[in-house]
C-alpha cells in the first residue's frame, strides 16, 4: 500500500511537556496529554491541594520549580490564574529558562498569544488554546473532554499543531482571531457565570416563596428554555416581557422589592435587554414595549 502523501496522516510526534501549574485544569490536560502518548517530564504544585491533584492525576511525575519544570522541554503548558500570566512569562524570558524552539501553551480564555510576546521574541512557538468547560480538578474530567470546544489562537502556521493537540486530548478546536480574544471570553463568562447565578438565585427566591424542593421547578423550565434558546434564538422567548404584560412586570417589581436591591436592579437590566430582543425579533409590538419599558424605567 502506497504511503499517504496527506499531512498529518502519521500519528504526530510525541512531546517531552512540562505542566506549570496543577490546578483544576492544568493537572487535568496535563493527564489528558499523558493519555495521547505525550511525555509529562516534569510539574509544579506549589498548595497542598495542587500536590494531591498532581499525584492523583500525574502518578510518578516529578514535582519540581519553575525552571527545572520547563527546562529542555519540547512543550510547556501554562495553568496559571490570567493576572499572573505577564509575570511569570516575563520571568521566563528573563532568565533564558525555554528553549528557543519550545511550544509555549496557555489555558486563558482572556488572553491570545501576545502576552507570550516575551518568549516569542526568544524563538518559542506560542498557542492559546482555552477549555470551554468547568473543570473538578478530577480524572471524571478527562471523559467530559470528549467534544469539549477549545477556543484556539496563535500564529496560521502553528494552526495545525494547536488543532492536532487539542483533538489528540479529545477537544474540538473552535478559532478565535487574536483580536477577538477578549469579546470570546467576555461572551462565554456573560452566559456561564450569569446563568449560575440565575439559577441560584431563582432557587433562593422559591424557597423564599414557600417551596420546599425548587428544583423540582427550576430543573426542566431552564433546561427547555435553555434548548429552546439554543434552537430557535430569540423566536423561542416567551413570559410576561415578550408579550407586553407590563402589569406582571410591575407586580414582579413590587414583590422583588423586599429582597435585596441588587436582585431588583438585576431583573430591571435583564428584563430591558430581552424586551430590547424582543422588541427586535418581531415578539414584543412597539405599543406595548412603550408601556413595558417605562415600568422598567421607573424606580421610584
């Protein structure tokens, strides 16, 4: 059988890696590059709780500094919180600690590759490649890899290289242009975390309203409002704002009164924005989004 003239057809080089930083993700793609075959030389773990995720999801891996971590490494995987990455690349490049040559690979979702600026300029190959999931910390991660989208940038000929690394830990890799990096992020944070907080706080509301299990409740209307959103975008919105019901709205101002201002205001703000969508979608008429809109307004 004649040999494949297409590229990467043969399995791609296996990496001598050093995992700086044994967090929650970090321990986790580390063993999840263990699994494809890569070499995990070398990590640090500076907390206890960085230690025991090291051991339990880098069996046998050396714990070592910063610098012997990343020393004489073909790849170097950067797990650290995104305030301190400038620090600790700067470090790097002070010190001549990589290789000229080394990939150099960031988890951040904030950050494209131009705050690895410093090592680039020393000749290291620089990939952002960012995880579009919460991570445990435990090996029941490395299965909810599978399909995990991997926003990715870097450099359109080390494209291939940051793709193939992601498929190879069961990632599906999804381009982010360098100067989009930090709208991706914002956009990701704005759903996931607000939507955490909106469940919690329903929760908290119902249970302030005399229900004893709310997520007997909670459970299949944000999980049907959830797919729906996703499959038919703002056509699928329903409730008191898109049709105009500004007399609901005002009770439901009324009630939230008693609780915390915060959660007022946040209803406020969430309700413009969908009758702003709503309004736009051809689901909410002009006539009734005036009403609706001047209730909102109105905080007296």
């Amino acid at each position: 059988m004649a040999e494949s003239d297409e590229p990467w057809t043969e399995k791609p080089p296996r990496l001598d890696v050093g995992v700086v930083g044994t967090g929650r993700a970090g321990s986790v793609l580390g063993a999840a590059l263990k699994r494809a075959g890569h070499n995990i030389r070398a990590c640090t773990a500076v907390s206890d709780v960085s230690r025991l995720r090291a051991e339990a999801l880098l069996p046998s891996i050396p714990i070592l500094s910063i610098d012997e971590t990343v020393a004489n490494r073909d790849l170097i995987l950067l797990s650290i919180p995104d305030d301190f990455i400038s620090q600790v690349v700067s470090g790097l490049a002070a010190t001549n600690a990589v290789s000229p040559g080394t990939f150099v690979m960031h988890l951040s979702g904030r950050y494209g590759i131009d705050i690895l600026r410093p090592l680039t300029e020393q000749g290291c190959l620089p990939l952002a490649i960012h995880p579009v999931m919460t991570f445990t910390g435990t090996s029941i991660d490395l299965n909810r890899l599978s399909d995990c989208p991997f926003g990715v940038t870097t450099h359109d000929i080390l494209r291939p290289v940051a793709e193939t690394l992601v498929m190879e830990m069961g990632g599906e890799p999804v381009w982010v242009p360098e100067a989009s990096r930090g709208l991706y992020h914002a956009a990701l944070t704005f759903g996931a975390n607000n939507l955490m907080t909106l469940v919690n706080q329903t929760s908290e509301l119902l249970e302030a309203a005399g229900i004893s299990n709310p997520e007997a409740l909670v459970t299949p209307l944000l999980s049907a409002s959830l797919d729906n959103a996703l499959r038919n975008g703002d056509s699928a919105l329903t409730g008191p704002i898109s049709r105009g019901d500004a007399g609901t709205v005002r009770e439901h101002l009324r009630v939230l009164a008693n609780f915390d201002p915060a959660v007022t205001q946040a209803y406020r703000s969430l309700a413009r924005l969908t009758a702003v969508r709503a309004l736009a979608s051809g689901k909410l008429q002009p006539i009734a989004a005036q009403e609706l809109l001047a209730v909102l307004a109105d905080e007296s």
